[in-house]
C-alpha cells in the first residue's frame, strides 16, 4: 500500500508524504483503500497540471490528439457506410482525392428496396453501426472527460 | 542557447506525439477492415501498404490516398495545436 504513494507527484509527496505513509501503514491493505490511493494520485496530478500554465496546455494538445483521432476513424467507418449506401467512390476536396472507396456488390438506395431486402441491407450494415456506435460513446466520454476530471476530489 | 535547445524539444515533442497518434489510427483502421471485411490500401511517399484477407473474394476496397494520409496529419496536428493553444490563452491561476 505505502508503494503506491509513489504514484503522487513529487511536490505533493514533499509536503505531505510522511504524514501519508503514517496513516497508510495504520490502514488495512484492502482493494477500496488502494482504490482511493490511486484515484487520490490522479488528483494531485490534476491539480499540479491544472495549476502550470504550460503544463495544462500540454494536456490539452494530447487531450486534442486523441479526439481528432477518433474522428478519423468515425470518419473511416462513416466513409465505408456512405460508400455502401449511396456508391460513393471518391472522397476530395477541390483537386485532392483523399480517399476512393469501390464497393464490392451492388449498392441499394433505401426507397427502391422490398420488405426482405431491408432486412438483409440492416444486416449487412450491423458491423459498421455497432462500430460507429463504439466510436461515438468513446469520443462523448473522451470529450466529457476534462469536466469529470474537474468534479473529482 | 536555452531557448533554441527548448524550442527543438517542443517541435520534437510534437512530432513524435503525431507520429504515434497517427500509429494507433493505423492499428484501428486495420482492425477495422478486418472487422468490416474490407481490402485496405494506405499511401505514402509514393509506397503503399495493403491489408488484404487471404483469400481472394469479393470484398470492397477501401483506398487512403497520399493527400488524405497528409490530411490525416495535418489534421491531428491542428486538433492538437488548437486545443493547446486555447487552454493557454484560457489559463487563469487557481483561486
């Protein structure tokens, strides 16, 4: 249990690292205690980010990074879905083709397809939705994730 | 001295978290095709990687091209560079 005070940034263990290993010791070694520890170590460094002016825009450019990742890849899925339903070949803008997509059968336009068809056409689209579902609950928790942060401790 | 010797470790620094932002959209994107069945091709500097299944069938073929592999980039930088930038300019000293 007392190793896991290591996790807390170094100012922090300064000021309060001893008064913490007296009461960690005091502490039964159980899995919630530990819980808390590591949770208490992400405030700190919270806080120790929050308070550099450098240091919070640095965290804030990976926090960028990492959402505009996953609008590339809800772009990527979004591309193969649109490429299915409406035969779409080529992605560009102006004289830049960023991407070609060439589907592999036939492409159905909704209103043209029978009762049975739709069903087929729901089915063959299942992988891409649940994906495109994936992505889009990961990118709302990552953009929701800088004011759960706030609300901690 | 100081300055140039930071200025270098922030390009760097910048660099380097592209690269491996880029990296694991690649790995997502190839998990991806595998998932959705797709042959994907991805182009850059005049090369191409393709991920393809074994067997020859009719899948679709997804192509990335040298523009939208730079686009990707650029992009991700910019993503990044906006977001950093604004919470400089939005810092303010905890009360």
């Amino acid at each position: 249990m007392k190793s896991l005070l290591r996790l807390y940034p170094r100012s922090w263990r300064k000021r309060y690292g001893q008064e913490m290993e007296v009461l960690v010791e005091a502490m039964p070694g159980r899995l919630g205690i530990a819980l808390d520890l590591v949770m208490g170590a992400a405030v700190a460094y919270r806080d120790v980010i929050r308070g550099n002016r450098v240091l919070a825009a640095a965290g804030a450019y990976l926090h960028g990074i990492c959402v505009a990742v996953l609008v590339q890849a809800i772009g990527f899925v979004s591309l193969v879905l649109a490429a299915q339903q409406w035969g779409l070949t080529d992605l560009r803008i102006g004289p830049f083709v960023l991407a070609t997509v060439v589907p592999s059968g036939p492409f159905f336009r909704l209103g043209e397809l029978s009762q049975a068809m739709w069903v087929a056409v729901f089915r063959s689209w299942l992988p891409e939705g649940i994906l495109l579902a994936v992505l889009l609950v990961a990118l709302a928790l990552l953009l929701a994730a800088p004011r759960l942060l706030r609300r901690l401790g | 001295m100081r300055r140039v010797a930071a200025a270098v470790s922030v390009l760097l620094l910048l660099l380097v978290s592209v690269a491996v932002a880029e990296a694991s959209l690649l790995a997502l994107v190839i998990l991806f095709s595998s998932i959705l069945e797709l042959r994907l091709v991805v182009e850059l500097g005049g090369r191409f990687v393709q991920v393809a299944p074994a067997t020859y069938l009719p899948f679709p073929d997804v192509s990335i091209r040298e523009a939208g592999t730079a686009a990707s980039f650029v992009f991700t930088l910019a993503c990044g560079l906006a977001a950093g930038a604004r919470r400089y300019r939005r810092w303010r000293p905890a009360p």
